[in-house]
C-alpha cells in the first residue's frame, strides 16, 4: 500500500548520500515525497502522478560512461505536464548538459562550506542574496543552455545556480537539504509552495485519515485480515491503525519465535490486552525457529529463514482462525517501514542492497496473503506521531526499535540456548541501567550484542575464560543516519560492571562507538 499521493514530491535518486535527507525536508514542510530510482521506468513514474520532481545528487559525472541519465521520454513528460523540476548538484549538471549547455570537470573542486552570492529570481525570491552553502562537487557548468540563466555564483566563481521559470527548470550546485546550508529549508519551501503551488497538507491526521480510508476500500466486508504483531511500535502502529478501519475482523498474531528479550512475551500480552485492546493470540513456535537455525552463522541466511518461518508460523494460525470464524483471512498486516525499503532495494533499482528485512526481501514468493503495510512510505518518527494520534500509548511509542528477528542478528554466529540466555540477561541490566539513569529516552536504539569470541579474565581470585558482549547505543531521528551516544565514563563502569557481576559466563564488556555510516546500527 502506498500513501496517497495528493501533492506528491518525486526524488529521483542518483545515489547521494543526502538523498534521504531531501525527502525528509519535503516532509518536515508538511508535503509528501517519495524517493524513486533514477533509472525508473517513465510510466511507472507517471503512476505517482508528481507535482514537482528533484533530481538528487550523485557520485558520477554526466560524462562517464554508463552514468545514471534521466528517465527516457522524462523531459518530454515534463513539457507535456509543466511540472517544475529541480535539479540539485549531479541533478543540476544532468539537466544542463541535457537541455543543451556544458559540464566539465571543474578546475577546482568545491568541498564542504562556500559563501554563495545570488541574485534576483524565481527561485530565490526577494530575500537571500549572500548565505553559507554546503558544495561536494568535481565537475561544474561552464554554459547554461539556451533559454536559462545565471542565478548565483560561489565565492570562488563557479556557477552555483540556473534557471528557466519558463519551462520549470532549476539548478543548484549546493546541497540545500543539509543543515550545513543556511536558508535550505526556506529555499526548498519557497520552490515547492511558491514555484510548484503546493500546500503544506500532509500530516499524521491526513496519513491516518486516508490510511483508514484505502483498507476500507481494500478490505472488503465479510473479509478478514491476519496481523504480524512482534511487540515494536511499527507492527502495533500499524495493527491499531488496521483495527480503526475494520474493527473485529483483524485477528493478531504474536509469534514467539525464542528470539524476544527479557521476558517480552509476558510484557506484550499484557500490554496488547490491557492497554491496547487489540484481539491478540500467542503462538509459541520457539522449537521450530530455533531448529531451523541450528547451526547457521551467515546473517542474510538467518533473517531469510526467520522471514520464511514467519510466513508458515502465520499460515498455520490462518487455518486455525480460519476454522473459528468460517473463512480463511486473505491479507496479512505488517508494519514495514521506508527504511526497509530503501535498505532492501524494494522498489529502488539503483540502489545497492544493505541488508534484506525479514518482512521485505525473507518472503517467499508464494505467499498466500495479500500485504497490507500501512506503513511503508513513513520513517520512524513518523509512525510515533501516528500513532499518538491513534491513541497508542505514550510509553510504548518512546520503546526503542526492536528488529523483527529478534536477538538472531544480536548473536553473531551460532544461536545457541546459552547465548540467548546471557544475552537476555545483558540487554535487560543495560536497558533498565538507561531508565535509571533517565538516558533511555535520549537515545534511540540501545541494545547488547554477544560476540562468538572468548576472553581470559580473572573473577573471584581465579582465572577464567568466558564470554565477551558488546552495548551499543545511538542517536538519531529516523534509523538511516546515527552517531553513537556518548555515555560518560562513570555509567559504562557502572552497567560493564553489574553484568560481570551478575551474568555468569561474561567476563568483558566492549562499547561499539561506530556511526551510521559506515556501520549500520544492527550489527547483523
């Protein structure tokens, strides 16, 4: 399912590391984006129907061989539709060689900040003339094509911006969606809601509103939906969202699959019944997943024969709720999110594959449902304001993101009785170290992993030879960028110390001081 698109915003992806940011700068104006591969097929693009369209930057140059074009017929598309297009960095250097001007590779290359001098024009209104800019260019426009003009120049003399609000079109040689940029977010504005005549529309109560809306329209009635709750905020988001719209006719699902933290299962069954209201049954299908993965260490191999065993744990629980109430259900809820996406090149030709997401690249292709992801075009701030205005719990909105395979990727290598159970034990004394110290909620992910090797170490006078775990803990505000969080000494000491004490079988703790890139936060 996708998010309606009134007003949509199409980014066409060249492979910037900022990419994202643009979309979520779309957002944060209260208009909605999608990011879409560059090399899109032009009628699937026509399917969004956009009302403006950002061509990001990228890493190549327009001149080397094999390098990301525009879609084929796209500026022909574009003249047909009068859609105003903005290209930024790669994007503006695409749009000039293609409409007629040149590009080279630029005598000196821009890096980092450069003041940037502009001028009058359609795209930088009345206000801005001088302001900071955030350049990561080796090539330059030397000559605007025909019918275009120079709107802005870097203190070094390179061309920083062109124009045509004849036909639409506009170039920035700097990066307006990073923050580095002074005046990005006013810039980006005054293109979508002057330049493009879009209003600032789109909000959690929209999204909740025209969500309800389509799985009314998809689910028919008399029909019935199965749900994936796993006890994070995407699934239960997304179930109390689906429960809105069809009321008794969603049957949820939670699986234990013997890879839920500290006592998980008996928090979440009360939580659902208590507070949520949510219809929930418990499947205990621990033996069979931990048989599965027996013996299996390659990470990708994992999450697929989680994502499979999901799949047949849901099956077997459609036929029994199949038999109570006359039908089988015909669609399973999961609570996907963008970054799954986009981390799972689902949808997104040009990008390379992270990491494949049990509930994105672990399906099988016969899947007997048909998907309804509510979710899927939002971030994970995102899903916590949507599901305030569902009425979800506070304190469960603030949990920190739990992945679908559960301590699987937190065990590198073998899954083993014993490891899950020092890890349950490490992950609860850290977590609950973060409530009392009032941490918790000033990081966004926090969690131990157990690492396959072992240490010499000395406890209670003698030698021993035991295992290392690692914590990890990061900051950020939608999953795809993070810095890890920076814990004084004295709360490190503290937490290393009481899981020395307490878990038997550890004896070293390793603190993970990696940022996303060029880590990813999961460590599998």
């Amino acid at each position: 399912m996708s998010i309606p698109m009134h007003g949509a915003v199409v980014i066409l992806d060249y492979g910037s590391q900022y990419t994202q940011l643009i979309t979520r700068r779309v957002r944060e104006l209260g208009i909605f984006s999608v990011i879409l591969p560059a090399n899109i097929e032009l009628e699937r693009l026509k399917t969004f129907k956009p009302r403006a369209v950002v061509l990001s930057g990228g890493p190549s140059s327009v001149y080397d061989a094999g390098a990301p074009a525009l879609p084929n017929g796209f500026l022909e598309y574009q003249k047909q539709e009068q859609f105003p297009v903005l290209g930024i960095c790669y994007g503006m250097q695409l749009l000039a060689r293609d409409l007629g001007g040149e590009v080279k590779r630029a005598e000196s290359r821009e890096y980092g900040r450069m003041r940037v001098l502009a001028k009058s024009s359609a795209f930088f209104g009345a206000e801005i003339r001088s302001f900071e800019a955030w350049m990561s260019h080796g090539d330059e426009t030397v000559r605007v094509p025909a019918g275009f003009k120079e709107t802005a120049r870097s203190e070094s003399g390179a061309l920083a911006a062109f124009e045509n609000p004849t036909t639409h079109f506009y170039g920035l040689q700097f990066h307006p969606e990073v923050t580095h940029t002074e005046n990005g977010r006013e810039l980006l504005g005054h293109f979508l809601t002057k330049l493009a005549g879009l209003k600032a529309d789109w909000n959690m109560r929209s999204v909740l509103e025209e969500q309800v809306e389509k799985i009314q329209g998809l689910v028919k009635p008399g029909q019935h939906v199965l749900c994936a709750l796993s006890g994070g905020v995407d699934s239960a988001v997304a179930a109390t969202l689906v429960h809105k719209a069809i009321g008794d006719r969603l049957h949820c699902v939670f699986v234990d699959h013997g890879l839920l933290r500290f006592n998980e299962r008996e928090r979440m069954q009360q939580l659902f019944n208590q507070s949520m209201h949510l219809p929930v049954r418990i499947v205990d299908a621990s033996k069979r997943f931990l048989g599965e993965l027996q013996g299996v260490t390659d990470p990708e191999k994992k999450r697929k024969i989680i994502g499979a065993e999901f799949i047949r744990a849901f099956d077997e629980a459609a036929l029994v709720i199949g038999k109570e109430i006359g039908s089988i259900p015909a669609f399973l809820v999961q609570g996907t999110l963008y970054p799954d996406v986009i981390e799972s090149s689902a949808g997104h030709l040009s990008a390379a594959t992270i990491k494949s997401h049990h509930n994105v690249g672990g399906l099988p292709k016969d899947l007997k449902f048909q998907l309804v992801e509510p979710l899927r075009e939002l971030f994970k701030d995102e899903v916590r304001a949507l599901g305030r205005e569902l009425g979800v719990p506070v304190d469960f909105l603030r949990r920190h993101p739990f992945p679908g395979p559960g301590l699987a990727v937190r065990i590198i290598g073998e899954i083993t009785p014993e490891r899950l159970e020092i890890l349950r034990q490490v992950d609860e004394i850290f977590i609950e170290s973060l409530h009392q110290d009032g941490l918790y909620e000033k990081i966004w992910q926090a969690f131990a992993v157990f690492l396959p090797i072992k240490s010499v170490g000395v406890q209670g006078d003698g030698r021993t030879h035991d295992h290392v775990v690692a914590l990890r803990a990061v900051t950020s505000s939608d999953g795809m960028t993070a810095d890890w969080y920076p814990f004084e000494p004295q709360f490190l000491a503290k937490v290393s110390s009481k899981i020395c004490n307490e878990v038997r079988g550890v004896n070293r703790v390793v603190y993970d001081i990696s940022s996303k890139p060029p880590a990813t936060i999961e460590w599998e």
